[in-house]
C-alpha cells in the first residue's frame, strides 16, 4: 500500500511542470521511485513532468534534487523546474529576489526582476557535430539536431527511441529538434530521458537548442524559444574560441496551485486489465 500525506506546491514553466516540496520544514520527502510515480501520474496522483525538493545546504540558500515522472532520479540540471524552485523559495521567505543554490552540476545563481525568473547556467566550453546534430552538455546532456519542419516530427518514431542511441546506450542522451523561424527565433521540441510522453518544454533543452542555433546558424543573443508550453528567452555570450559563457535562461513561472496530497492507492491496481 502506498501511502503519504504531504504538502506540495505545483509549478509549470513554459508548460513545464513540477510538483514542489519544500524539505526544509516539518515534512521530508524521502526518494521513493514508486511514490515519485504515483505523484507524478496524471490519474492517480497529483501530475507532473517531474518533482523537485528544496533542501538544507551550508554556504547556501538552498540545494535542490530532481526526480523525473518514470520514478528514476534526474541525472544532470532541471532547468524550469530549477526556475520554479526559485520563485518557490522566494514564496517561502528563503530568499529576497536573488539565490545562490546547489544542483547536482554544482553552483547555480538565479534572480527574479520584472516578474521574470532568470537562472545562470555552466558555462559550456564544446558544441560537438555527431551524426546529423550537435552533442553538448550545459549541466544536463544534450543531443539537438536543426530541422525545416519541425511539427512533423514524429516523436514517437524519430525521437524517443533515439534517447539511447549510439554512443549514448548506457546513460541516454535528451534528444532536441530546433527549426529556425527568424533571425532571432527558434522553435524546439525535447524528448526527455525520465518521461514517456513529450513534455511541453525543457529549460536546459531550450538552452542547448539556442546555443546550437548560435553556433550553426550565427545567432546572437538573446534568442527567443518557442515551446508548446510558451516563449523563453536564452542570453549569452559567444567567445571568439566558440565558448559559451554567462548563459541565462528566462521566463516566467507560475504556481498553479498548493495543498496537501494523501496517497493510499494500492499501486497493484495499476494497470490490472
């Protein structure tokens, strides 16, 4: 029997969304990948692409974890859900407008101005050519591959079979498919390692996908993203070496809703026909 009685915060970025909880105070979610899916499940739970904890950590405001909908935990940086732990903390009084917070790629700092959440990235220092598209990492690796028509992609079939891929078949690789509509403007869709149906967007996807539209396609900054989800906004400076640095990602986040969720649903009843 599963069973949990929580408070919660949920969160969407661009359509992104996050269930939020705040281990600082008298609760403490402790990882569970069975827990973690039946949160995250659309019927049985609250629904979420993924949840996100805001913990204790010295030297900090605060650290964050990340856990994806499939119940396994997230392998590199949660860029809008690291957003809405942004807005979140600020809602908590933990911090003012400005936060110096851990994630699993290390040291992040984030503000909030005119109602925007801006979130500073690694910096990344190689956007490598493989097969038809571009390898990097930005905190979470990325595969993005430019396209003329980007709606018919066929997720399904071209996309999230390809998330173990050559030479990425062990760790998986979060696949990306940018068409470029303006000088300033791409749109992108993101096959995620840890969901099974395609999320409306991807912070740190939107990020790779802007930067290899910069390199590929000489864009400078900033550059406006279109998702399902909604525009984003990725600043940076391109070095003459072909190095990325000072890379934000921005936008606004929006907290749909908080309460208290009591699990006891049984998960043997899943998928009993």
């Amino acid at each position: 029997m599963v069973s949990i009685q929580l408070k919660f915060a949920k969160y969407q970025a661009a359509g992104n969304d996050f269930i939020i909880i705040n281990n600082l105070e008298d609760q403490y979610y402790t990882y569970d990948p069975i827990l973690t899916q039946q949160l995250c499940h659309r019927q049985f739970g609250v629904g979420a692409d993924g949840i996100i904890t805001i913990e204790k950590k010295g030297g900090y405001d605060f650290a964050l974890l990340h856990y994806n909908a499939d119940g396994s935990q997230g392998g590199g940086l949660c860029g809008n859900g690291s957003r809405s732990a942004i807005h979140y903390a600020q809602q908590l009084g933990i911090i003012d407008q400005k936060a110096h917070f851990m994630a699993i790629d290390g040291l992040h700092t984030g503000y909030i101005a005119n109602d925007l959440v801006h979130l500073t990235l690694q910096d990344v220092a190689l956007i490598q050519p493989l097969e038809s598209g571009y390898f990097l990492d930005n905190g979470t690796r990325h595969y993005v591959e430019m396209v003329d028509a980007i709606h018919e992609v066929n997720m399904q079939v071209v996309g999230f079979p390809r998330r173990n891929m050559h030479p990425f078949e062990k760790e998986g690789i979060n696949l990306n498919f940018v068409q470029l509509v303006e000088k300033d403007t791409i749109i992108v869709r993101t096959c995620e390692c840890g969901l099974e149906t395609e999320p409306l967007s991807c912070g740190t996807g939107v990020v790779a996908s802007a930067l290899v539209a910069s390199a590929h396609h000489g864009l400078n900054s900033p550059i406006t993203v279109r998702t399902k989800g909604g525009k984003l906004q990725v600043t940076f400076r391109r070095l003459a070496d072909g190095c990325f640095s000072h890379i934000h990602l921005v936008g606004r986040v929006y907290q749909s809703f908080h309460g208290m969720v009591h699990l006891t649903t049984p998960l043997t009843e899943w998928n009993t026909l």
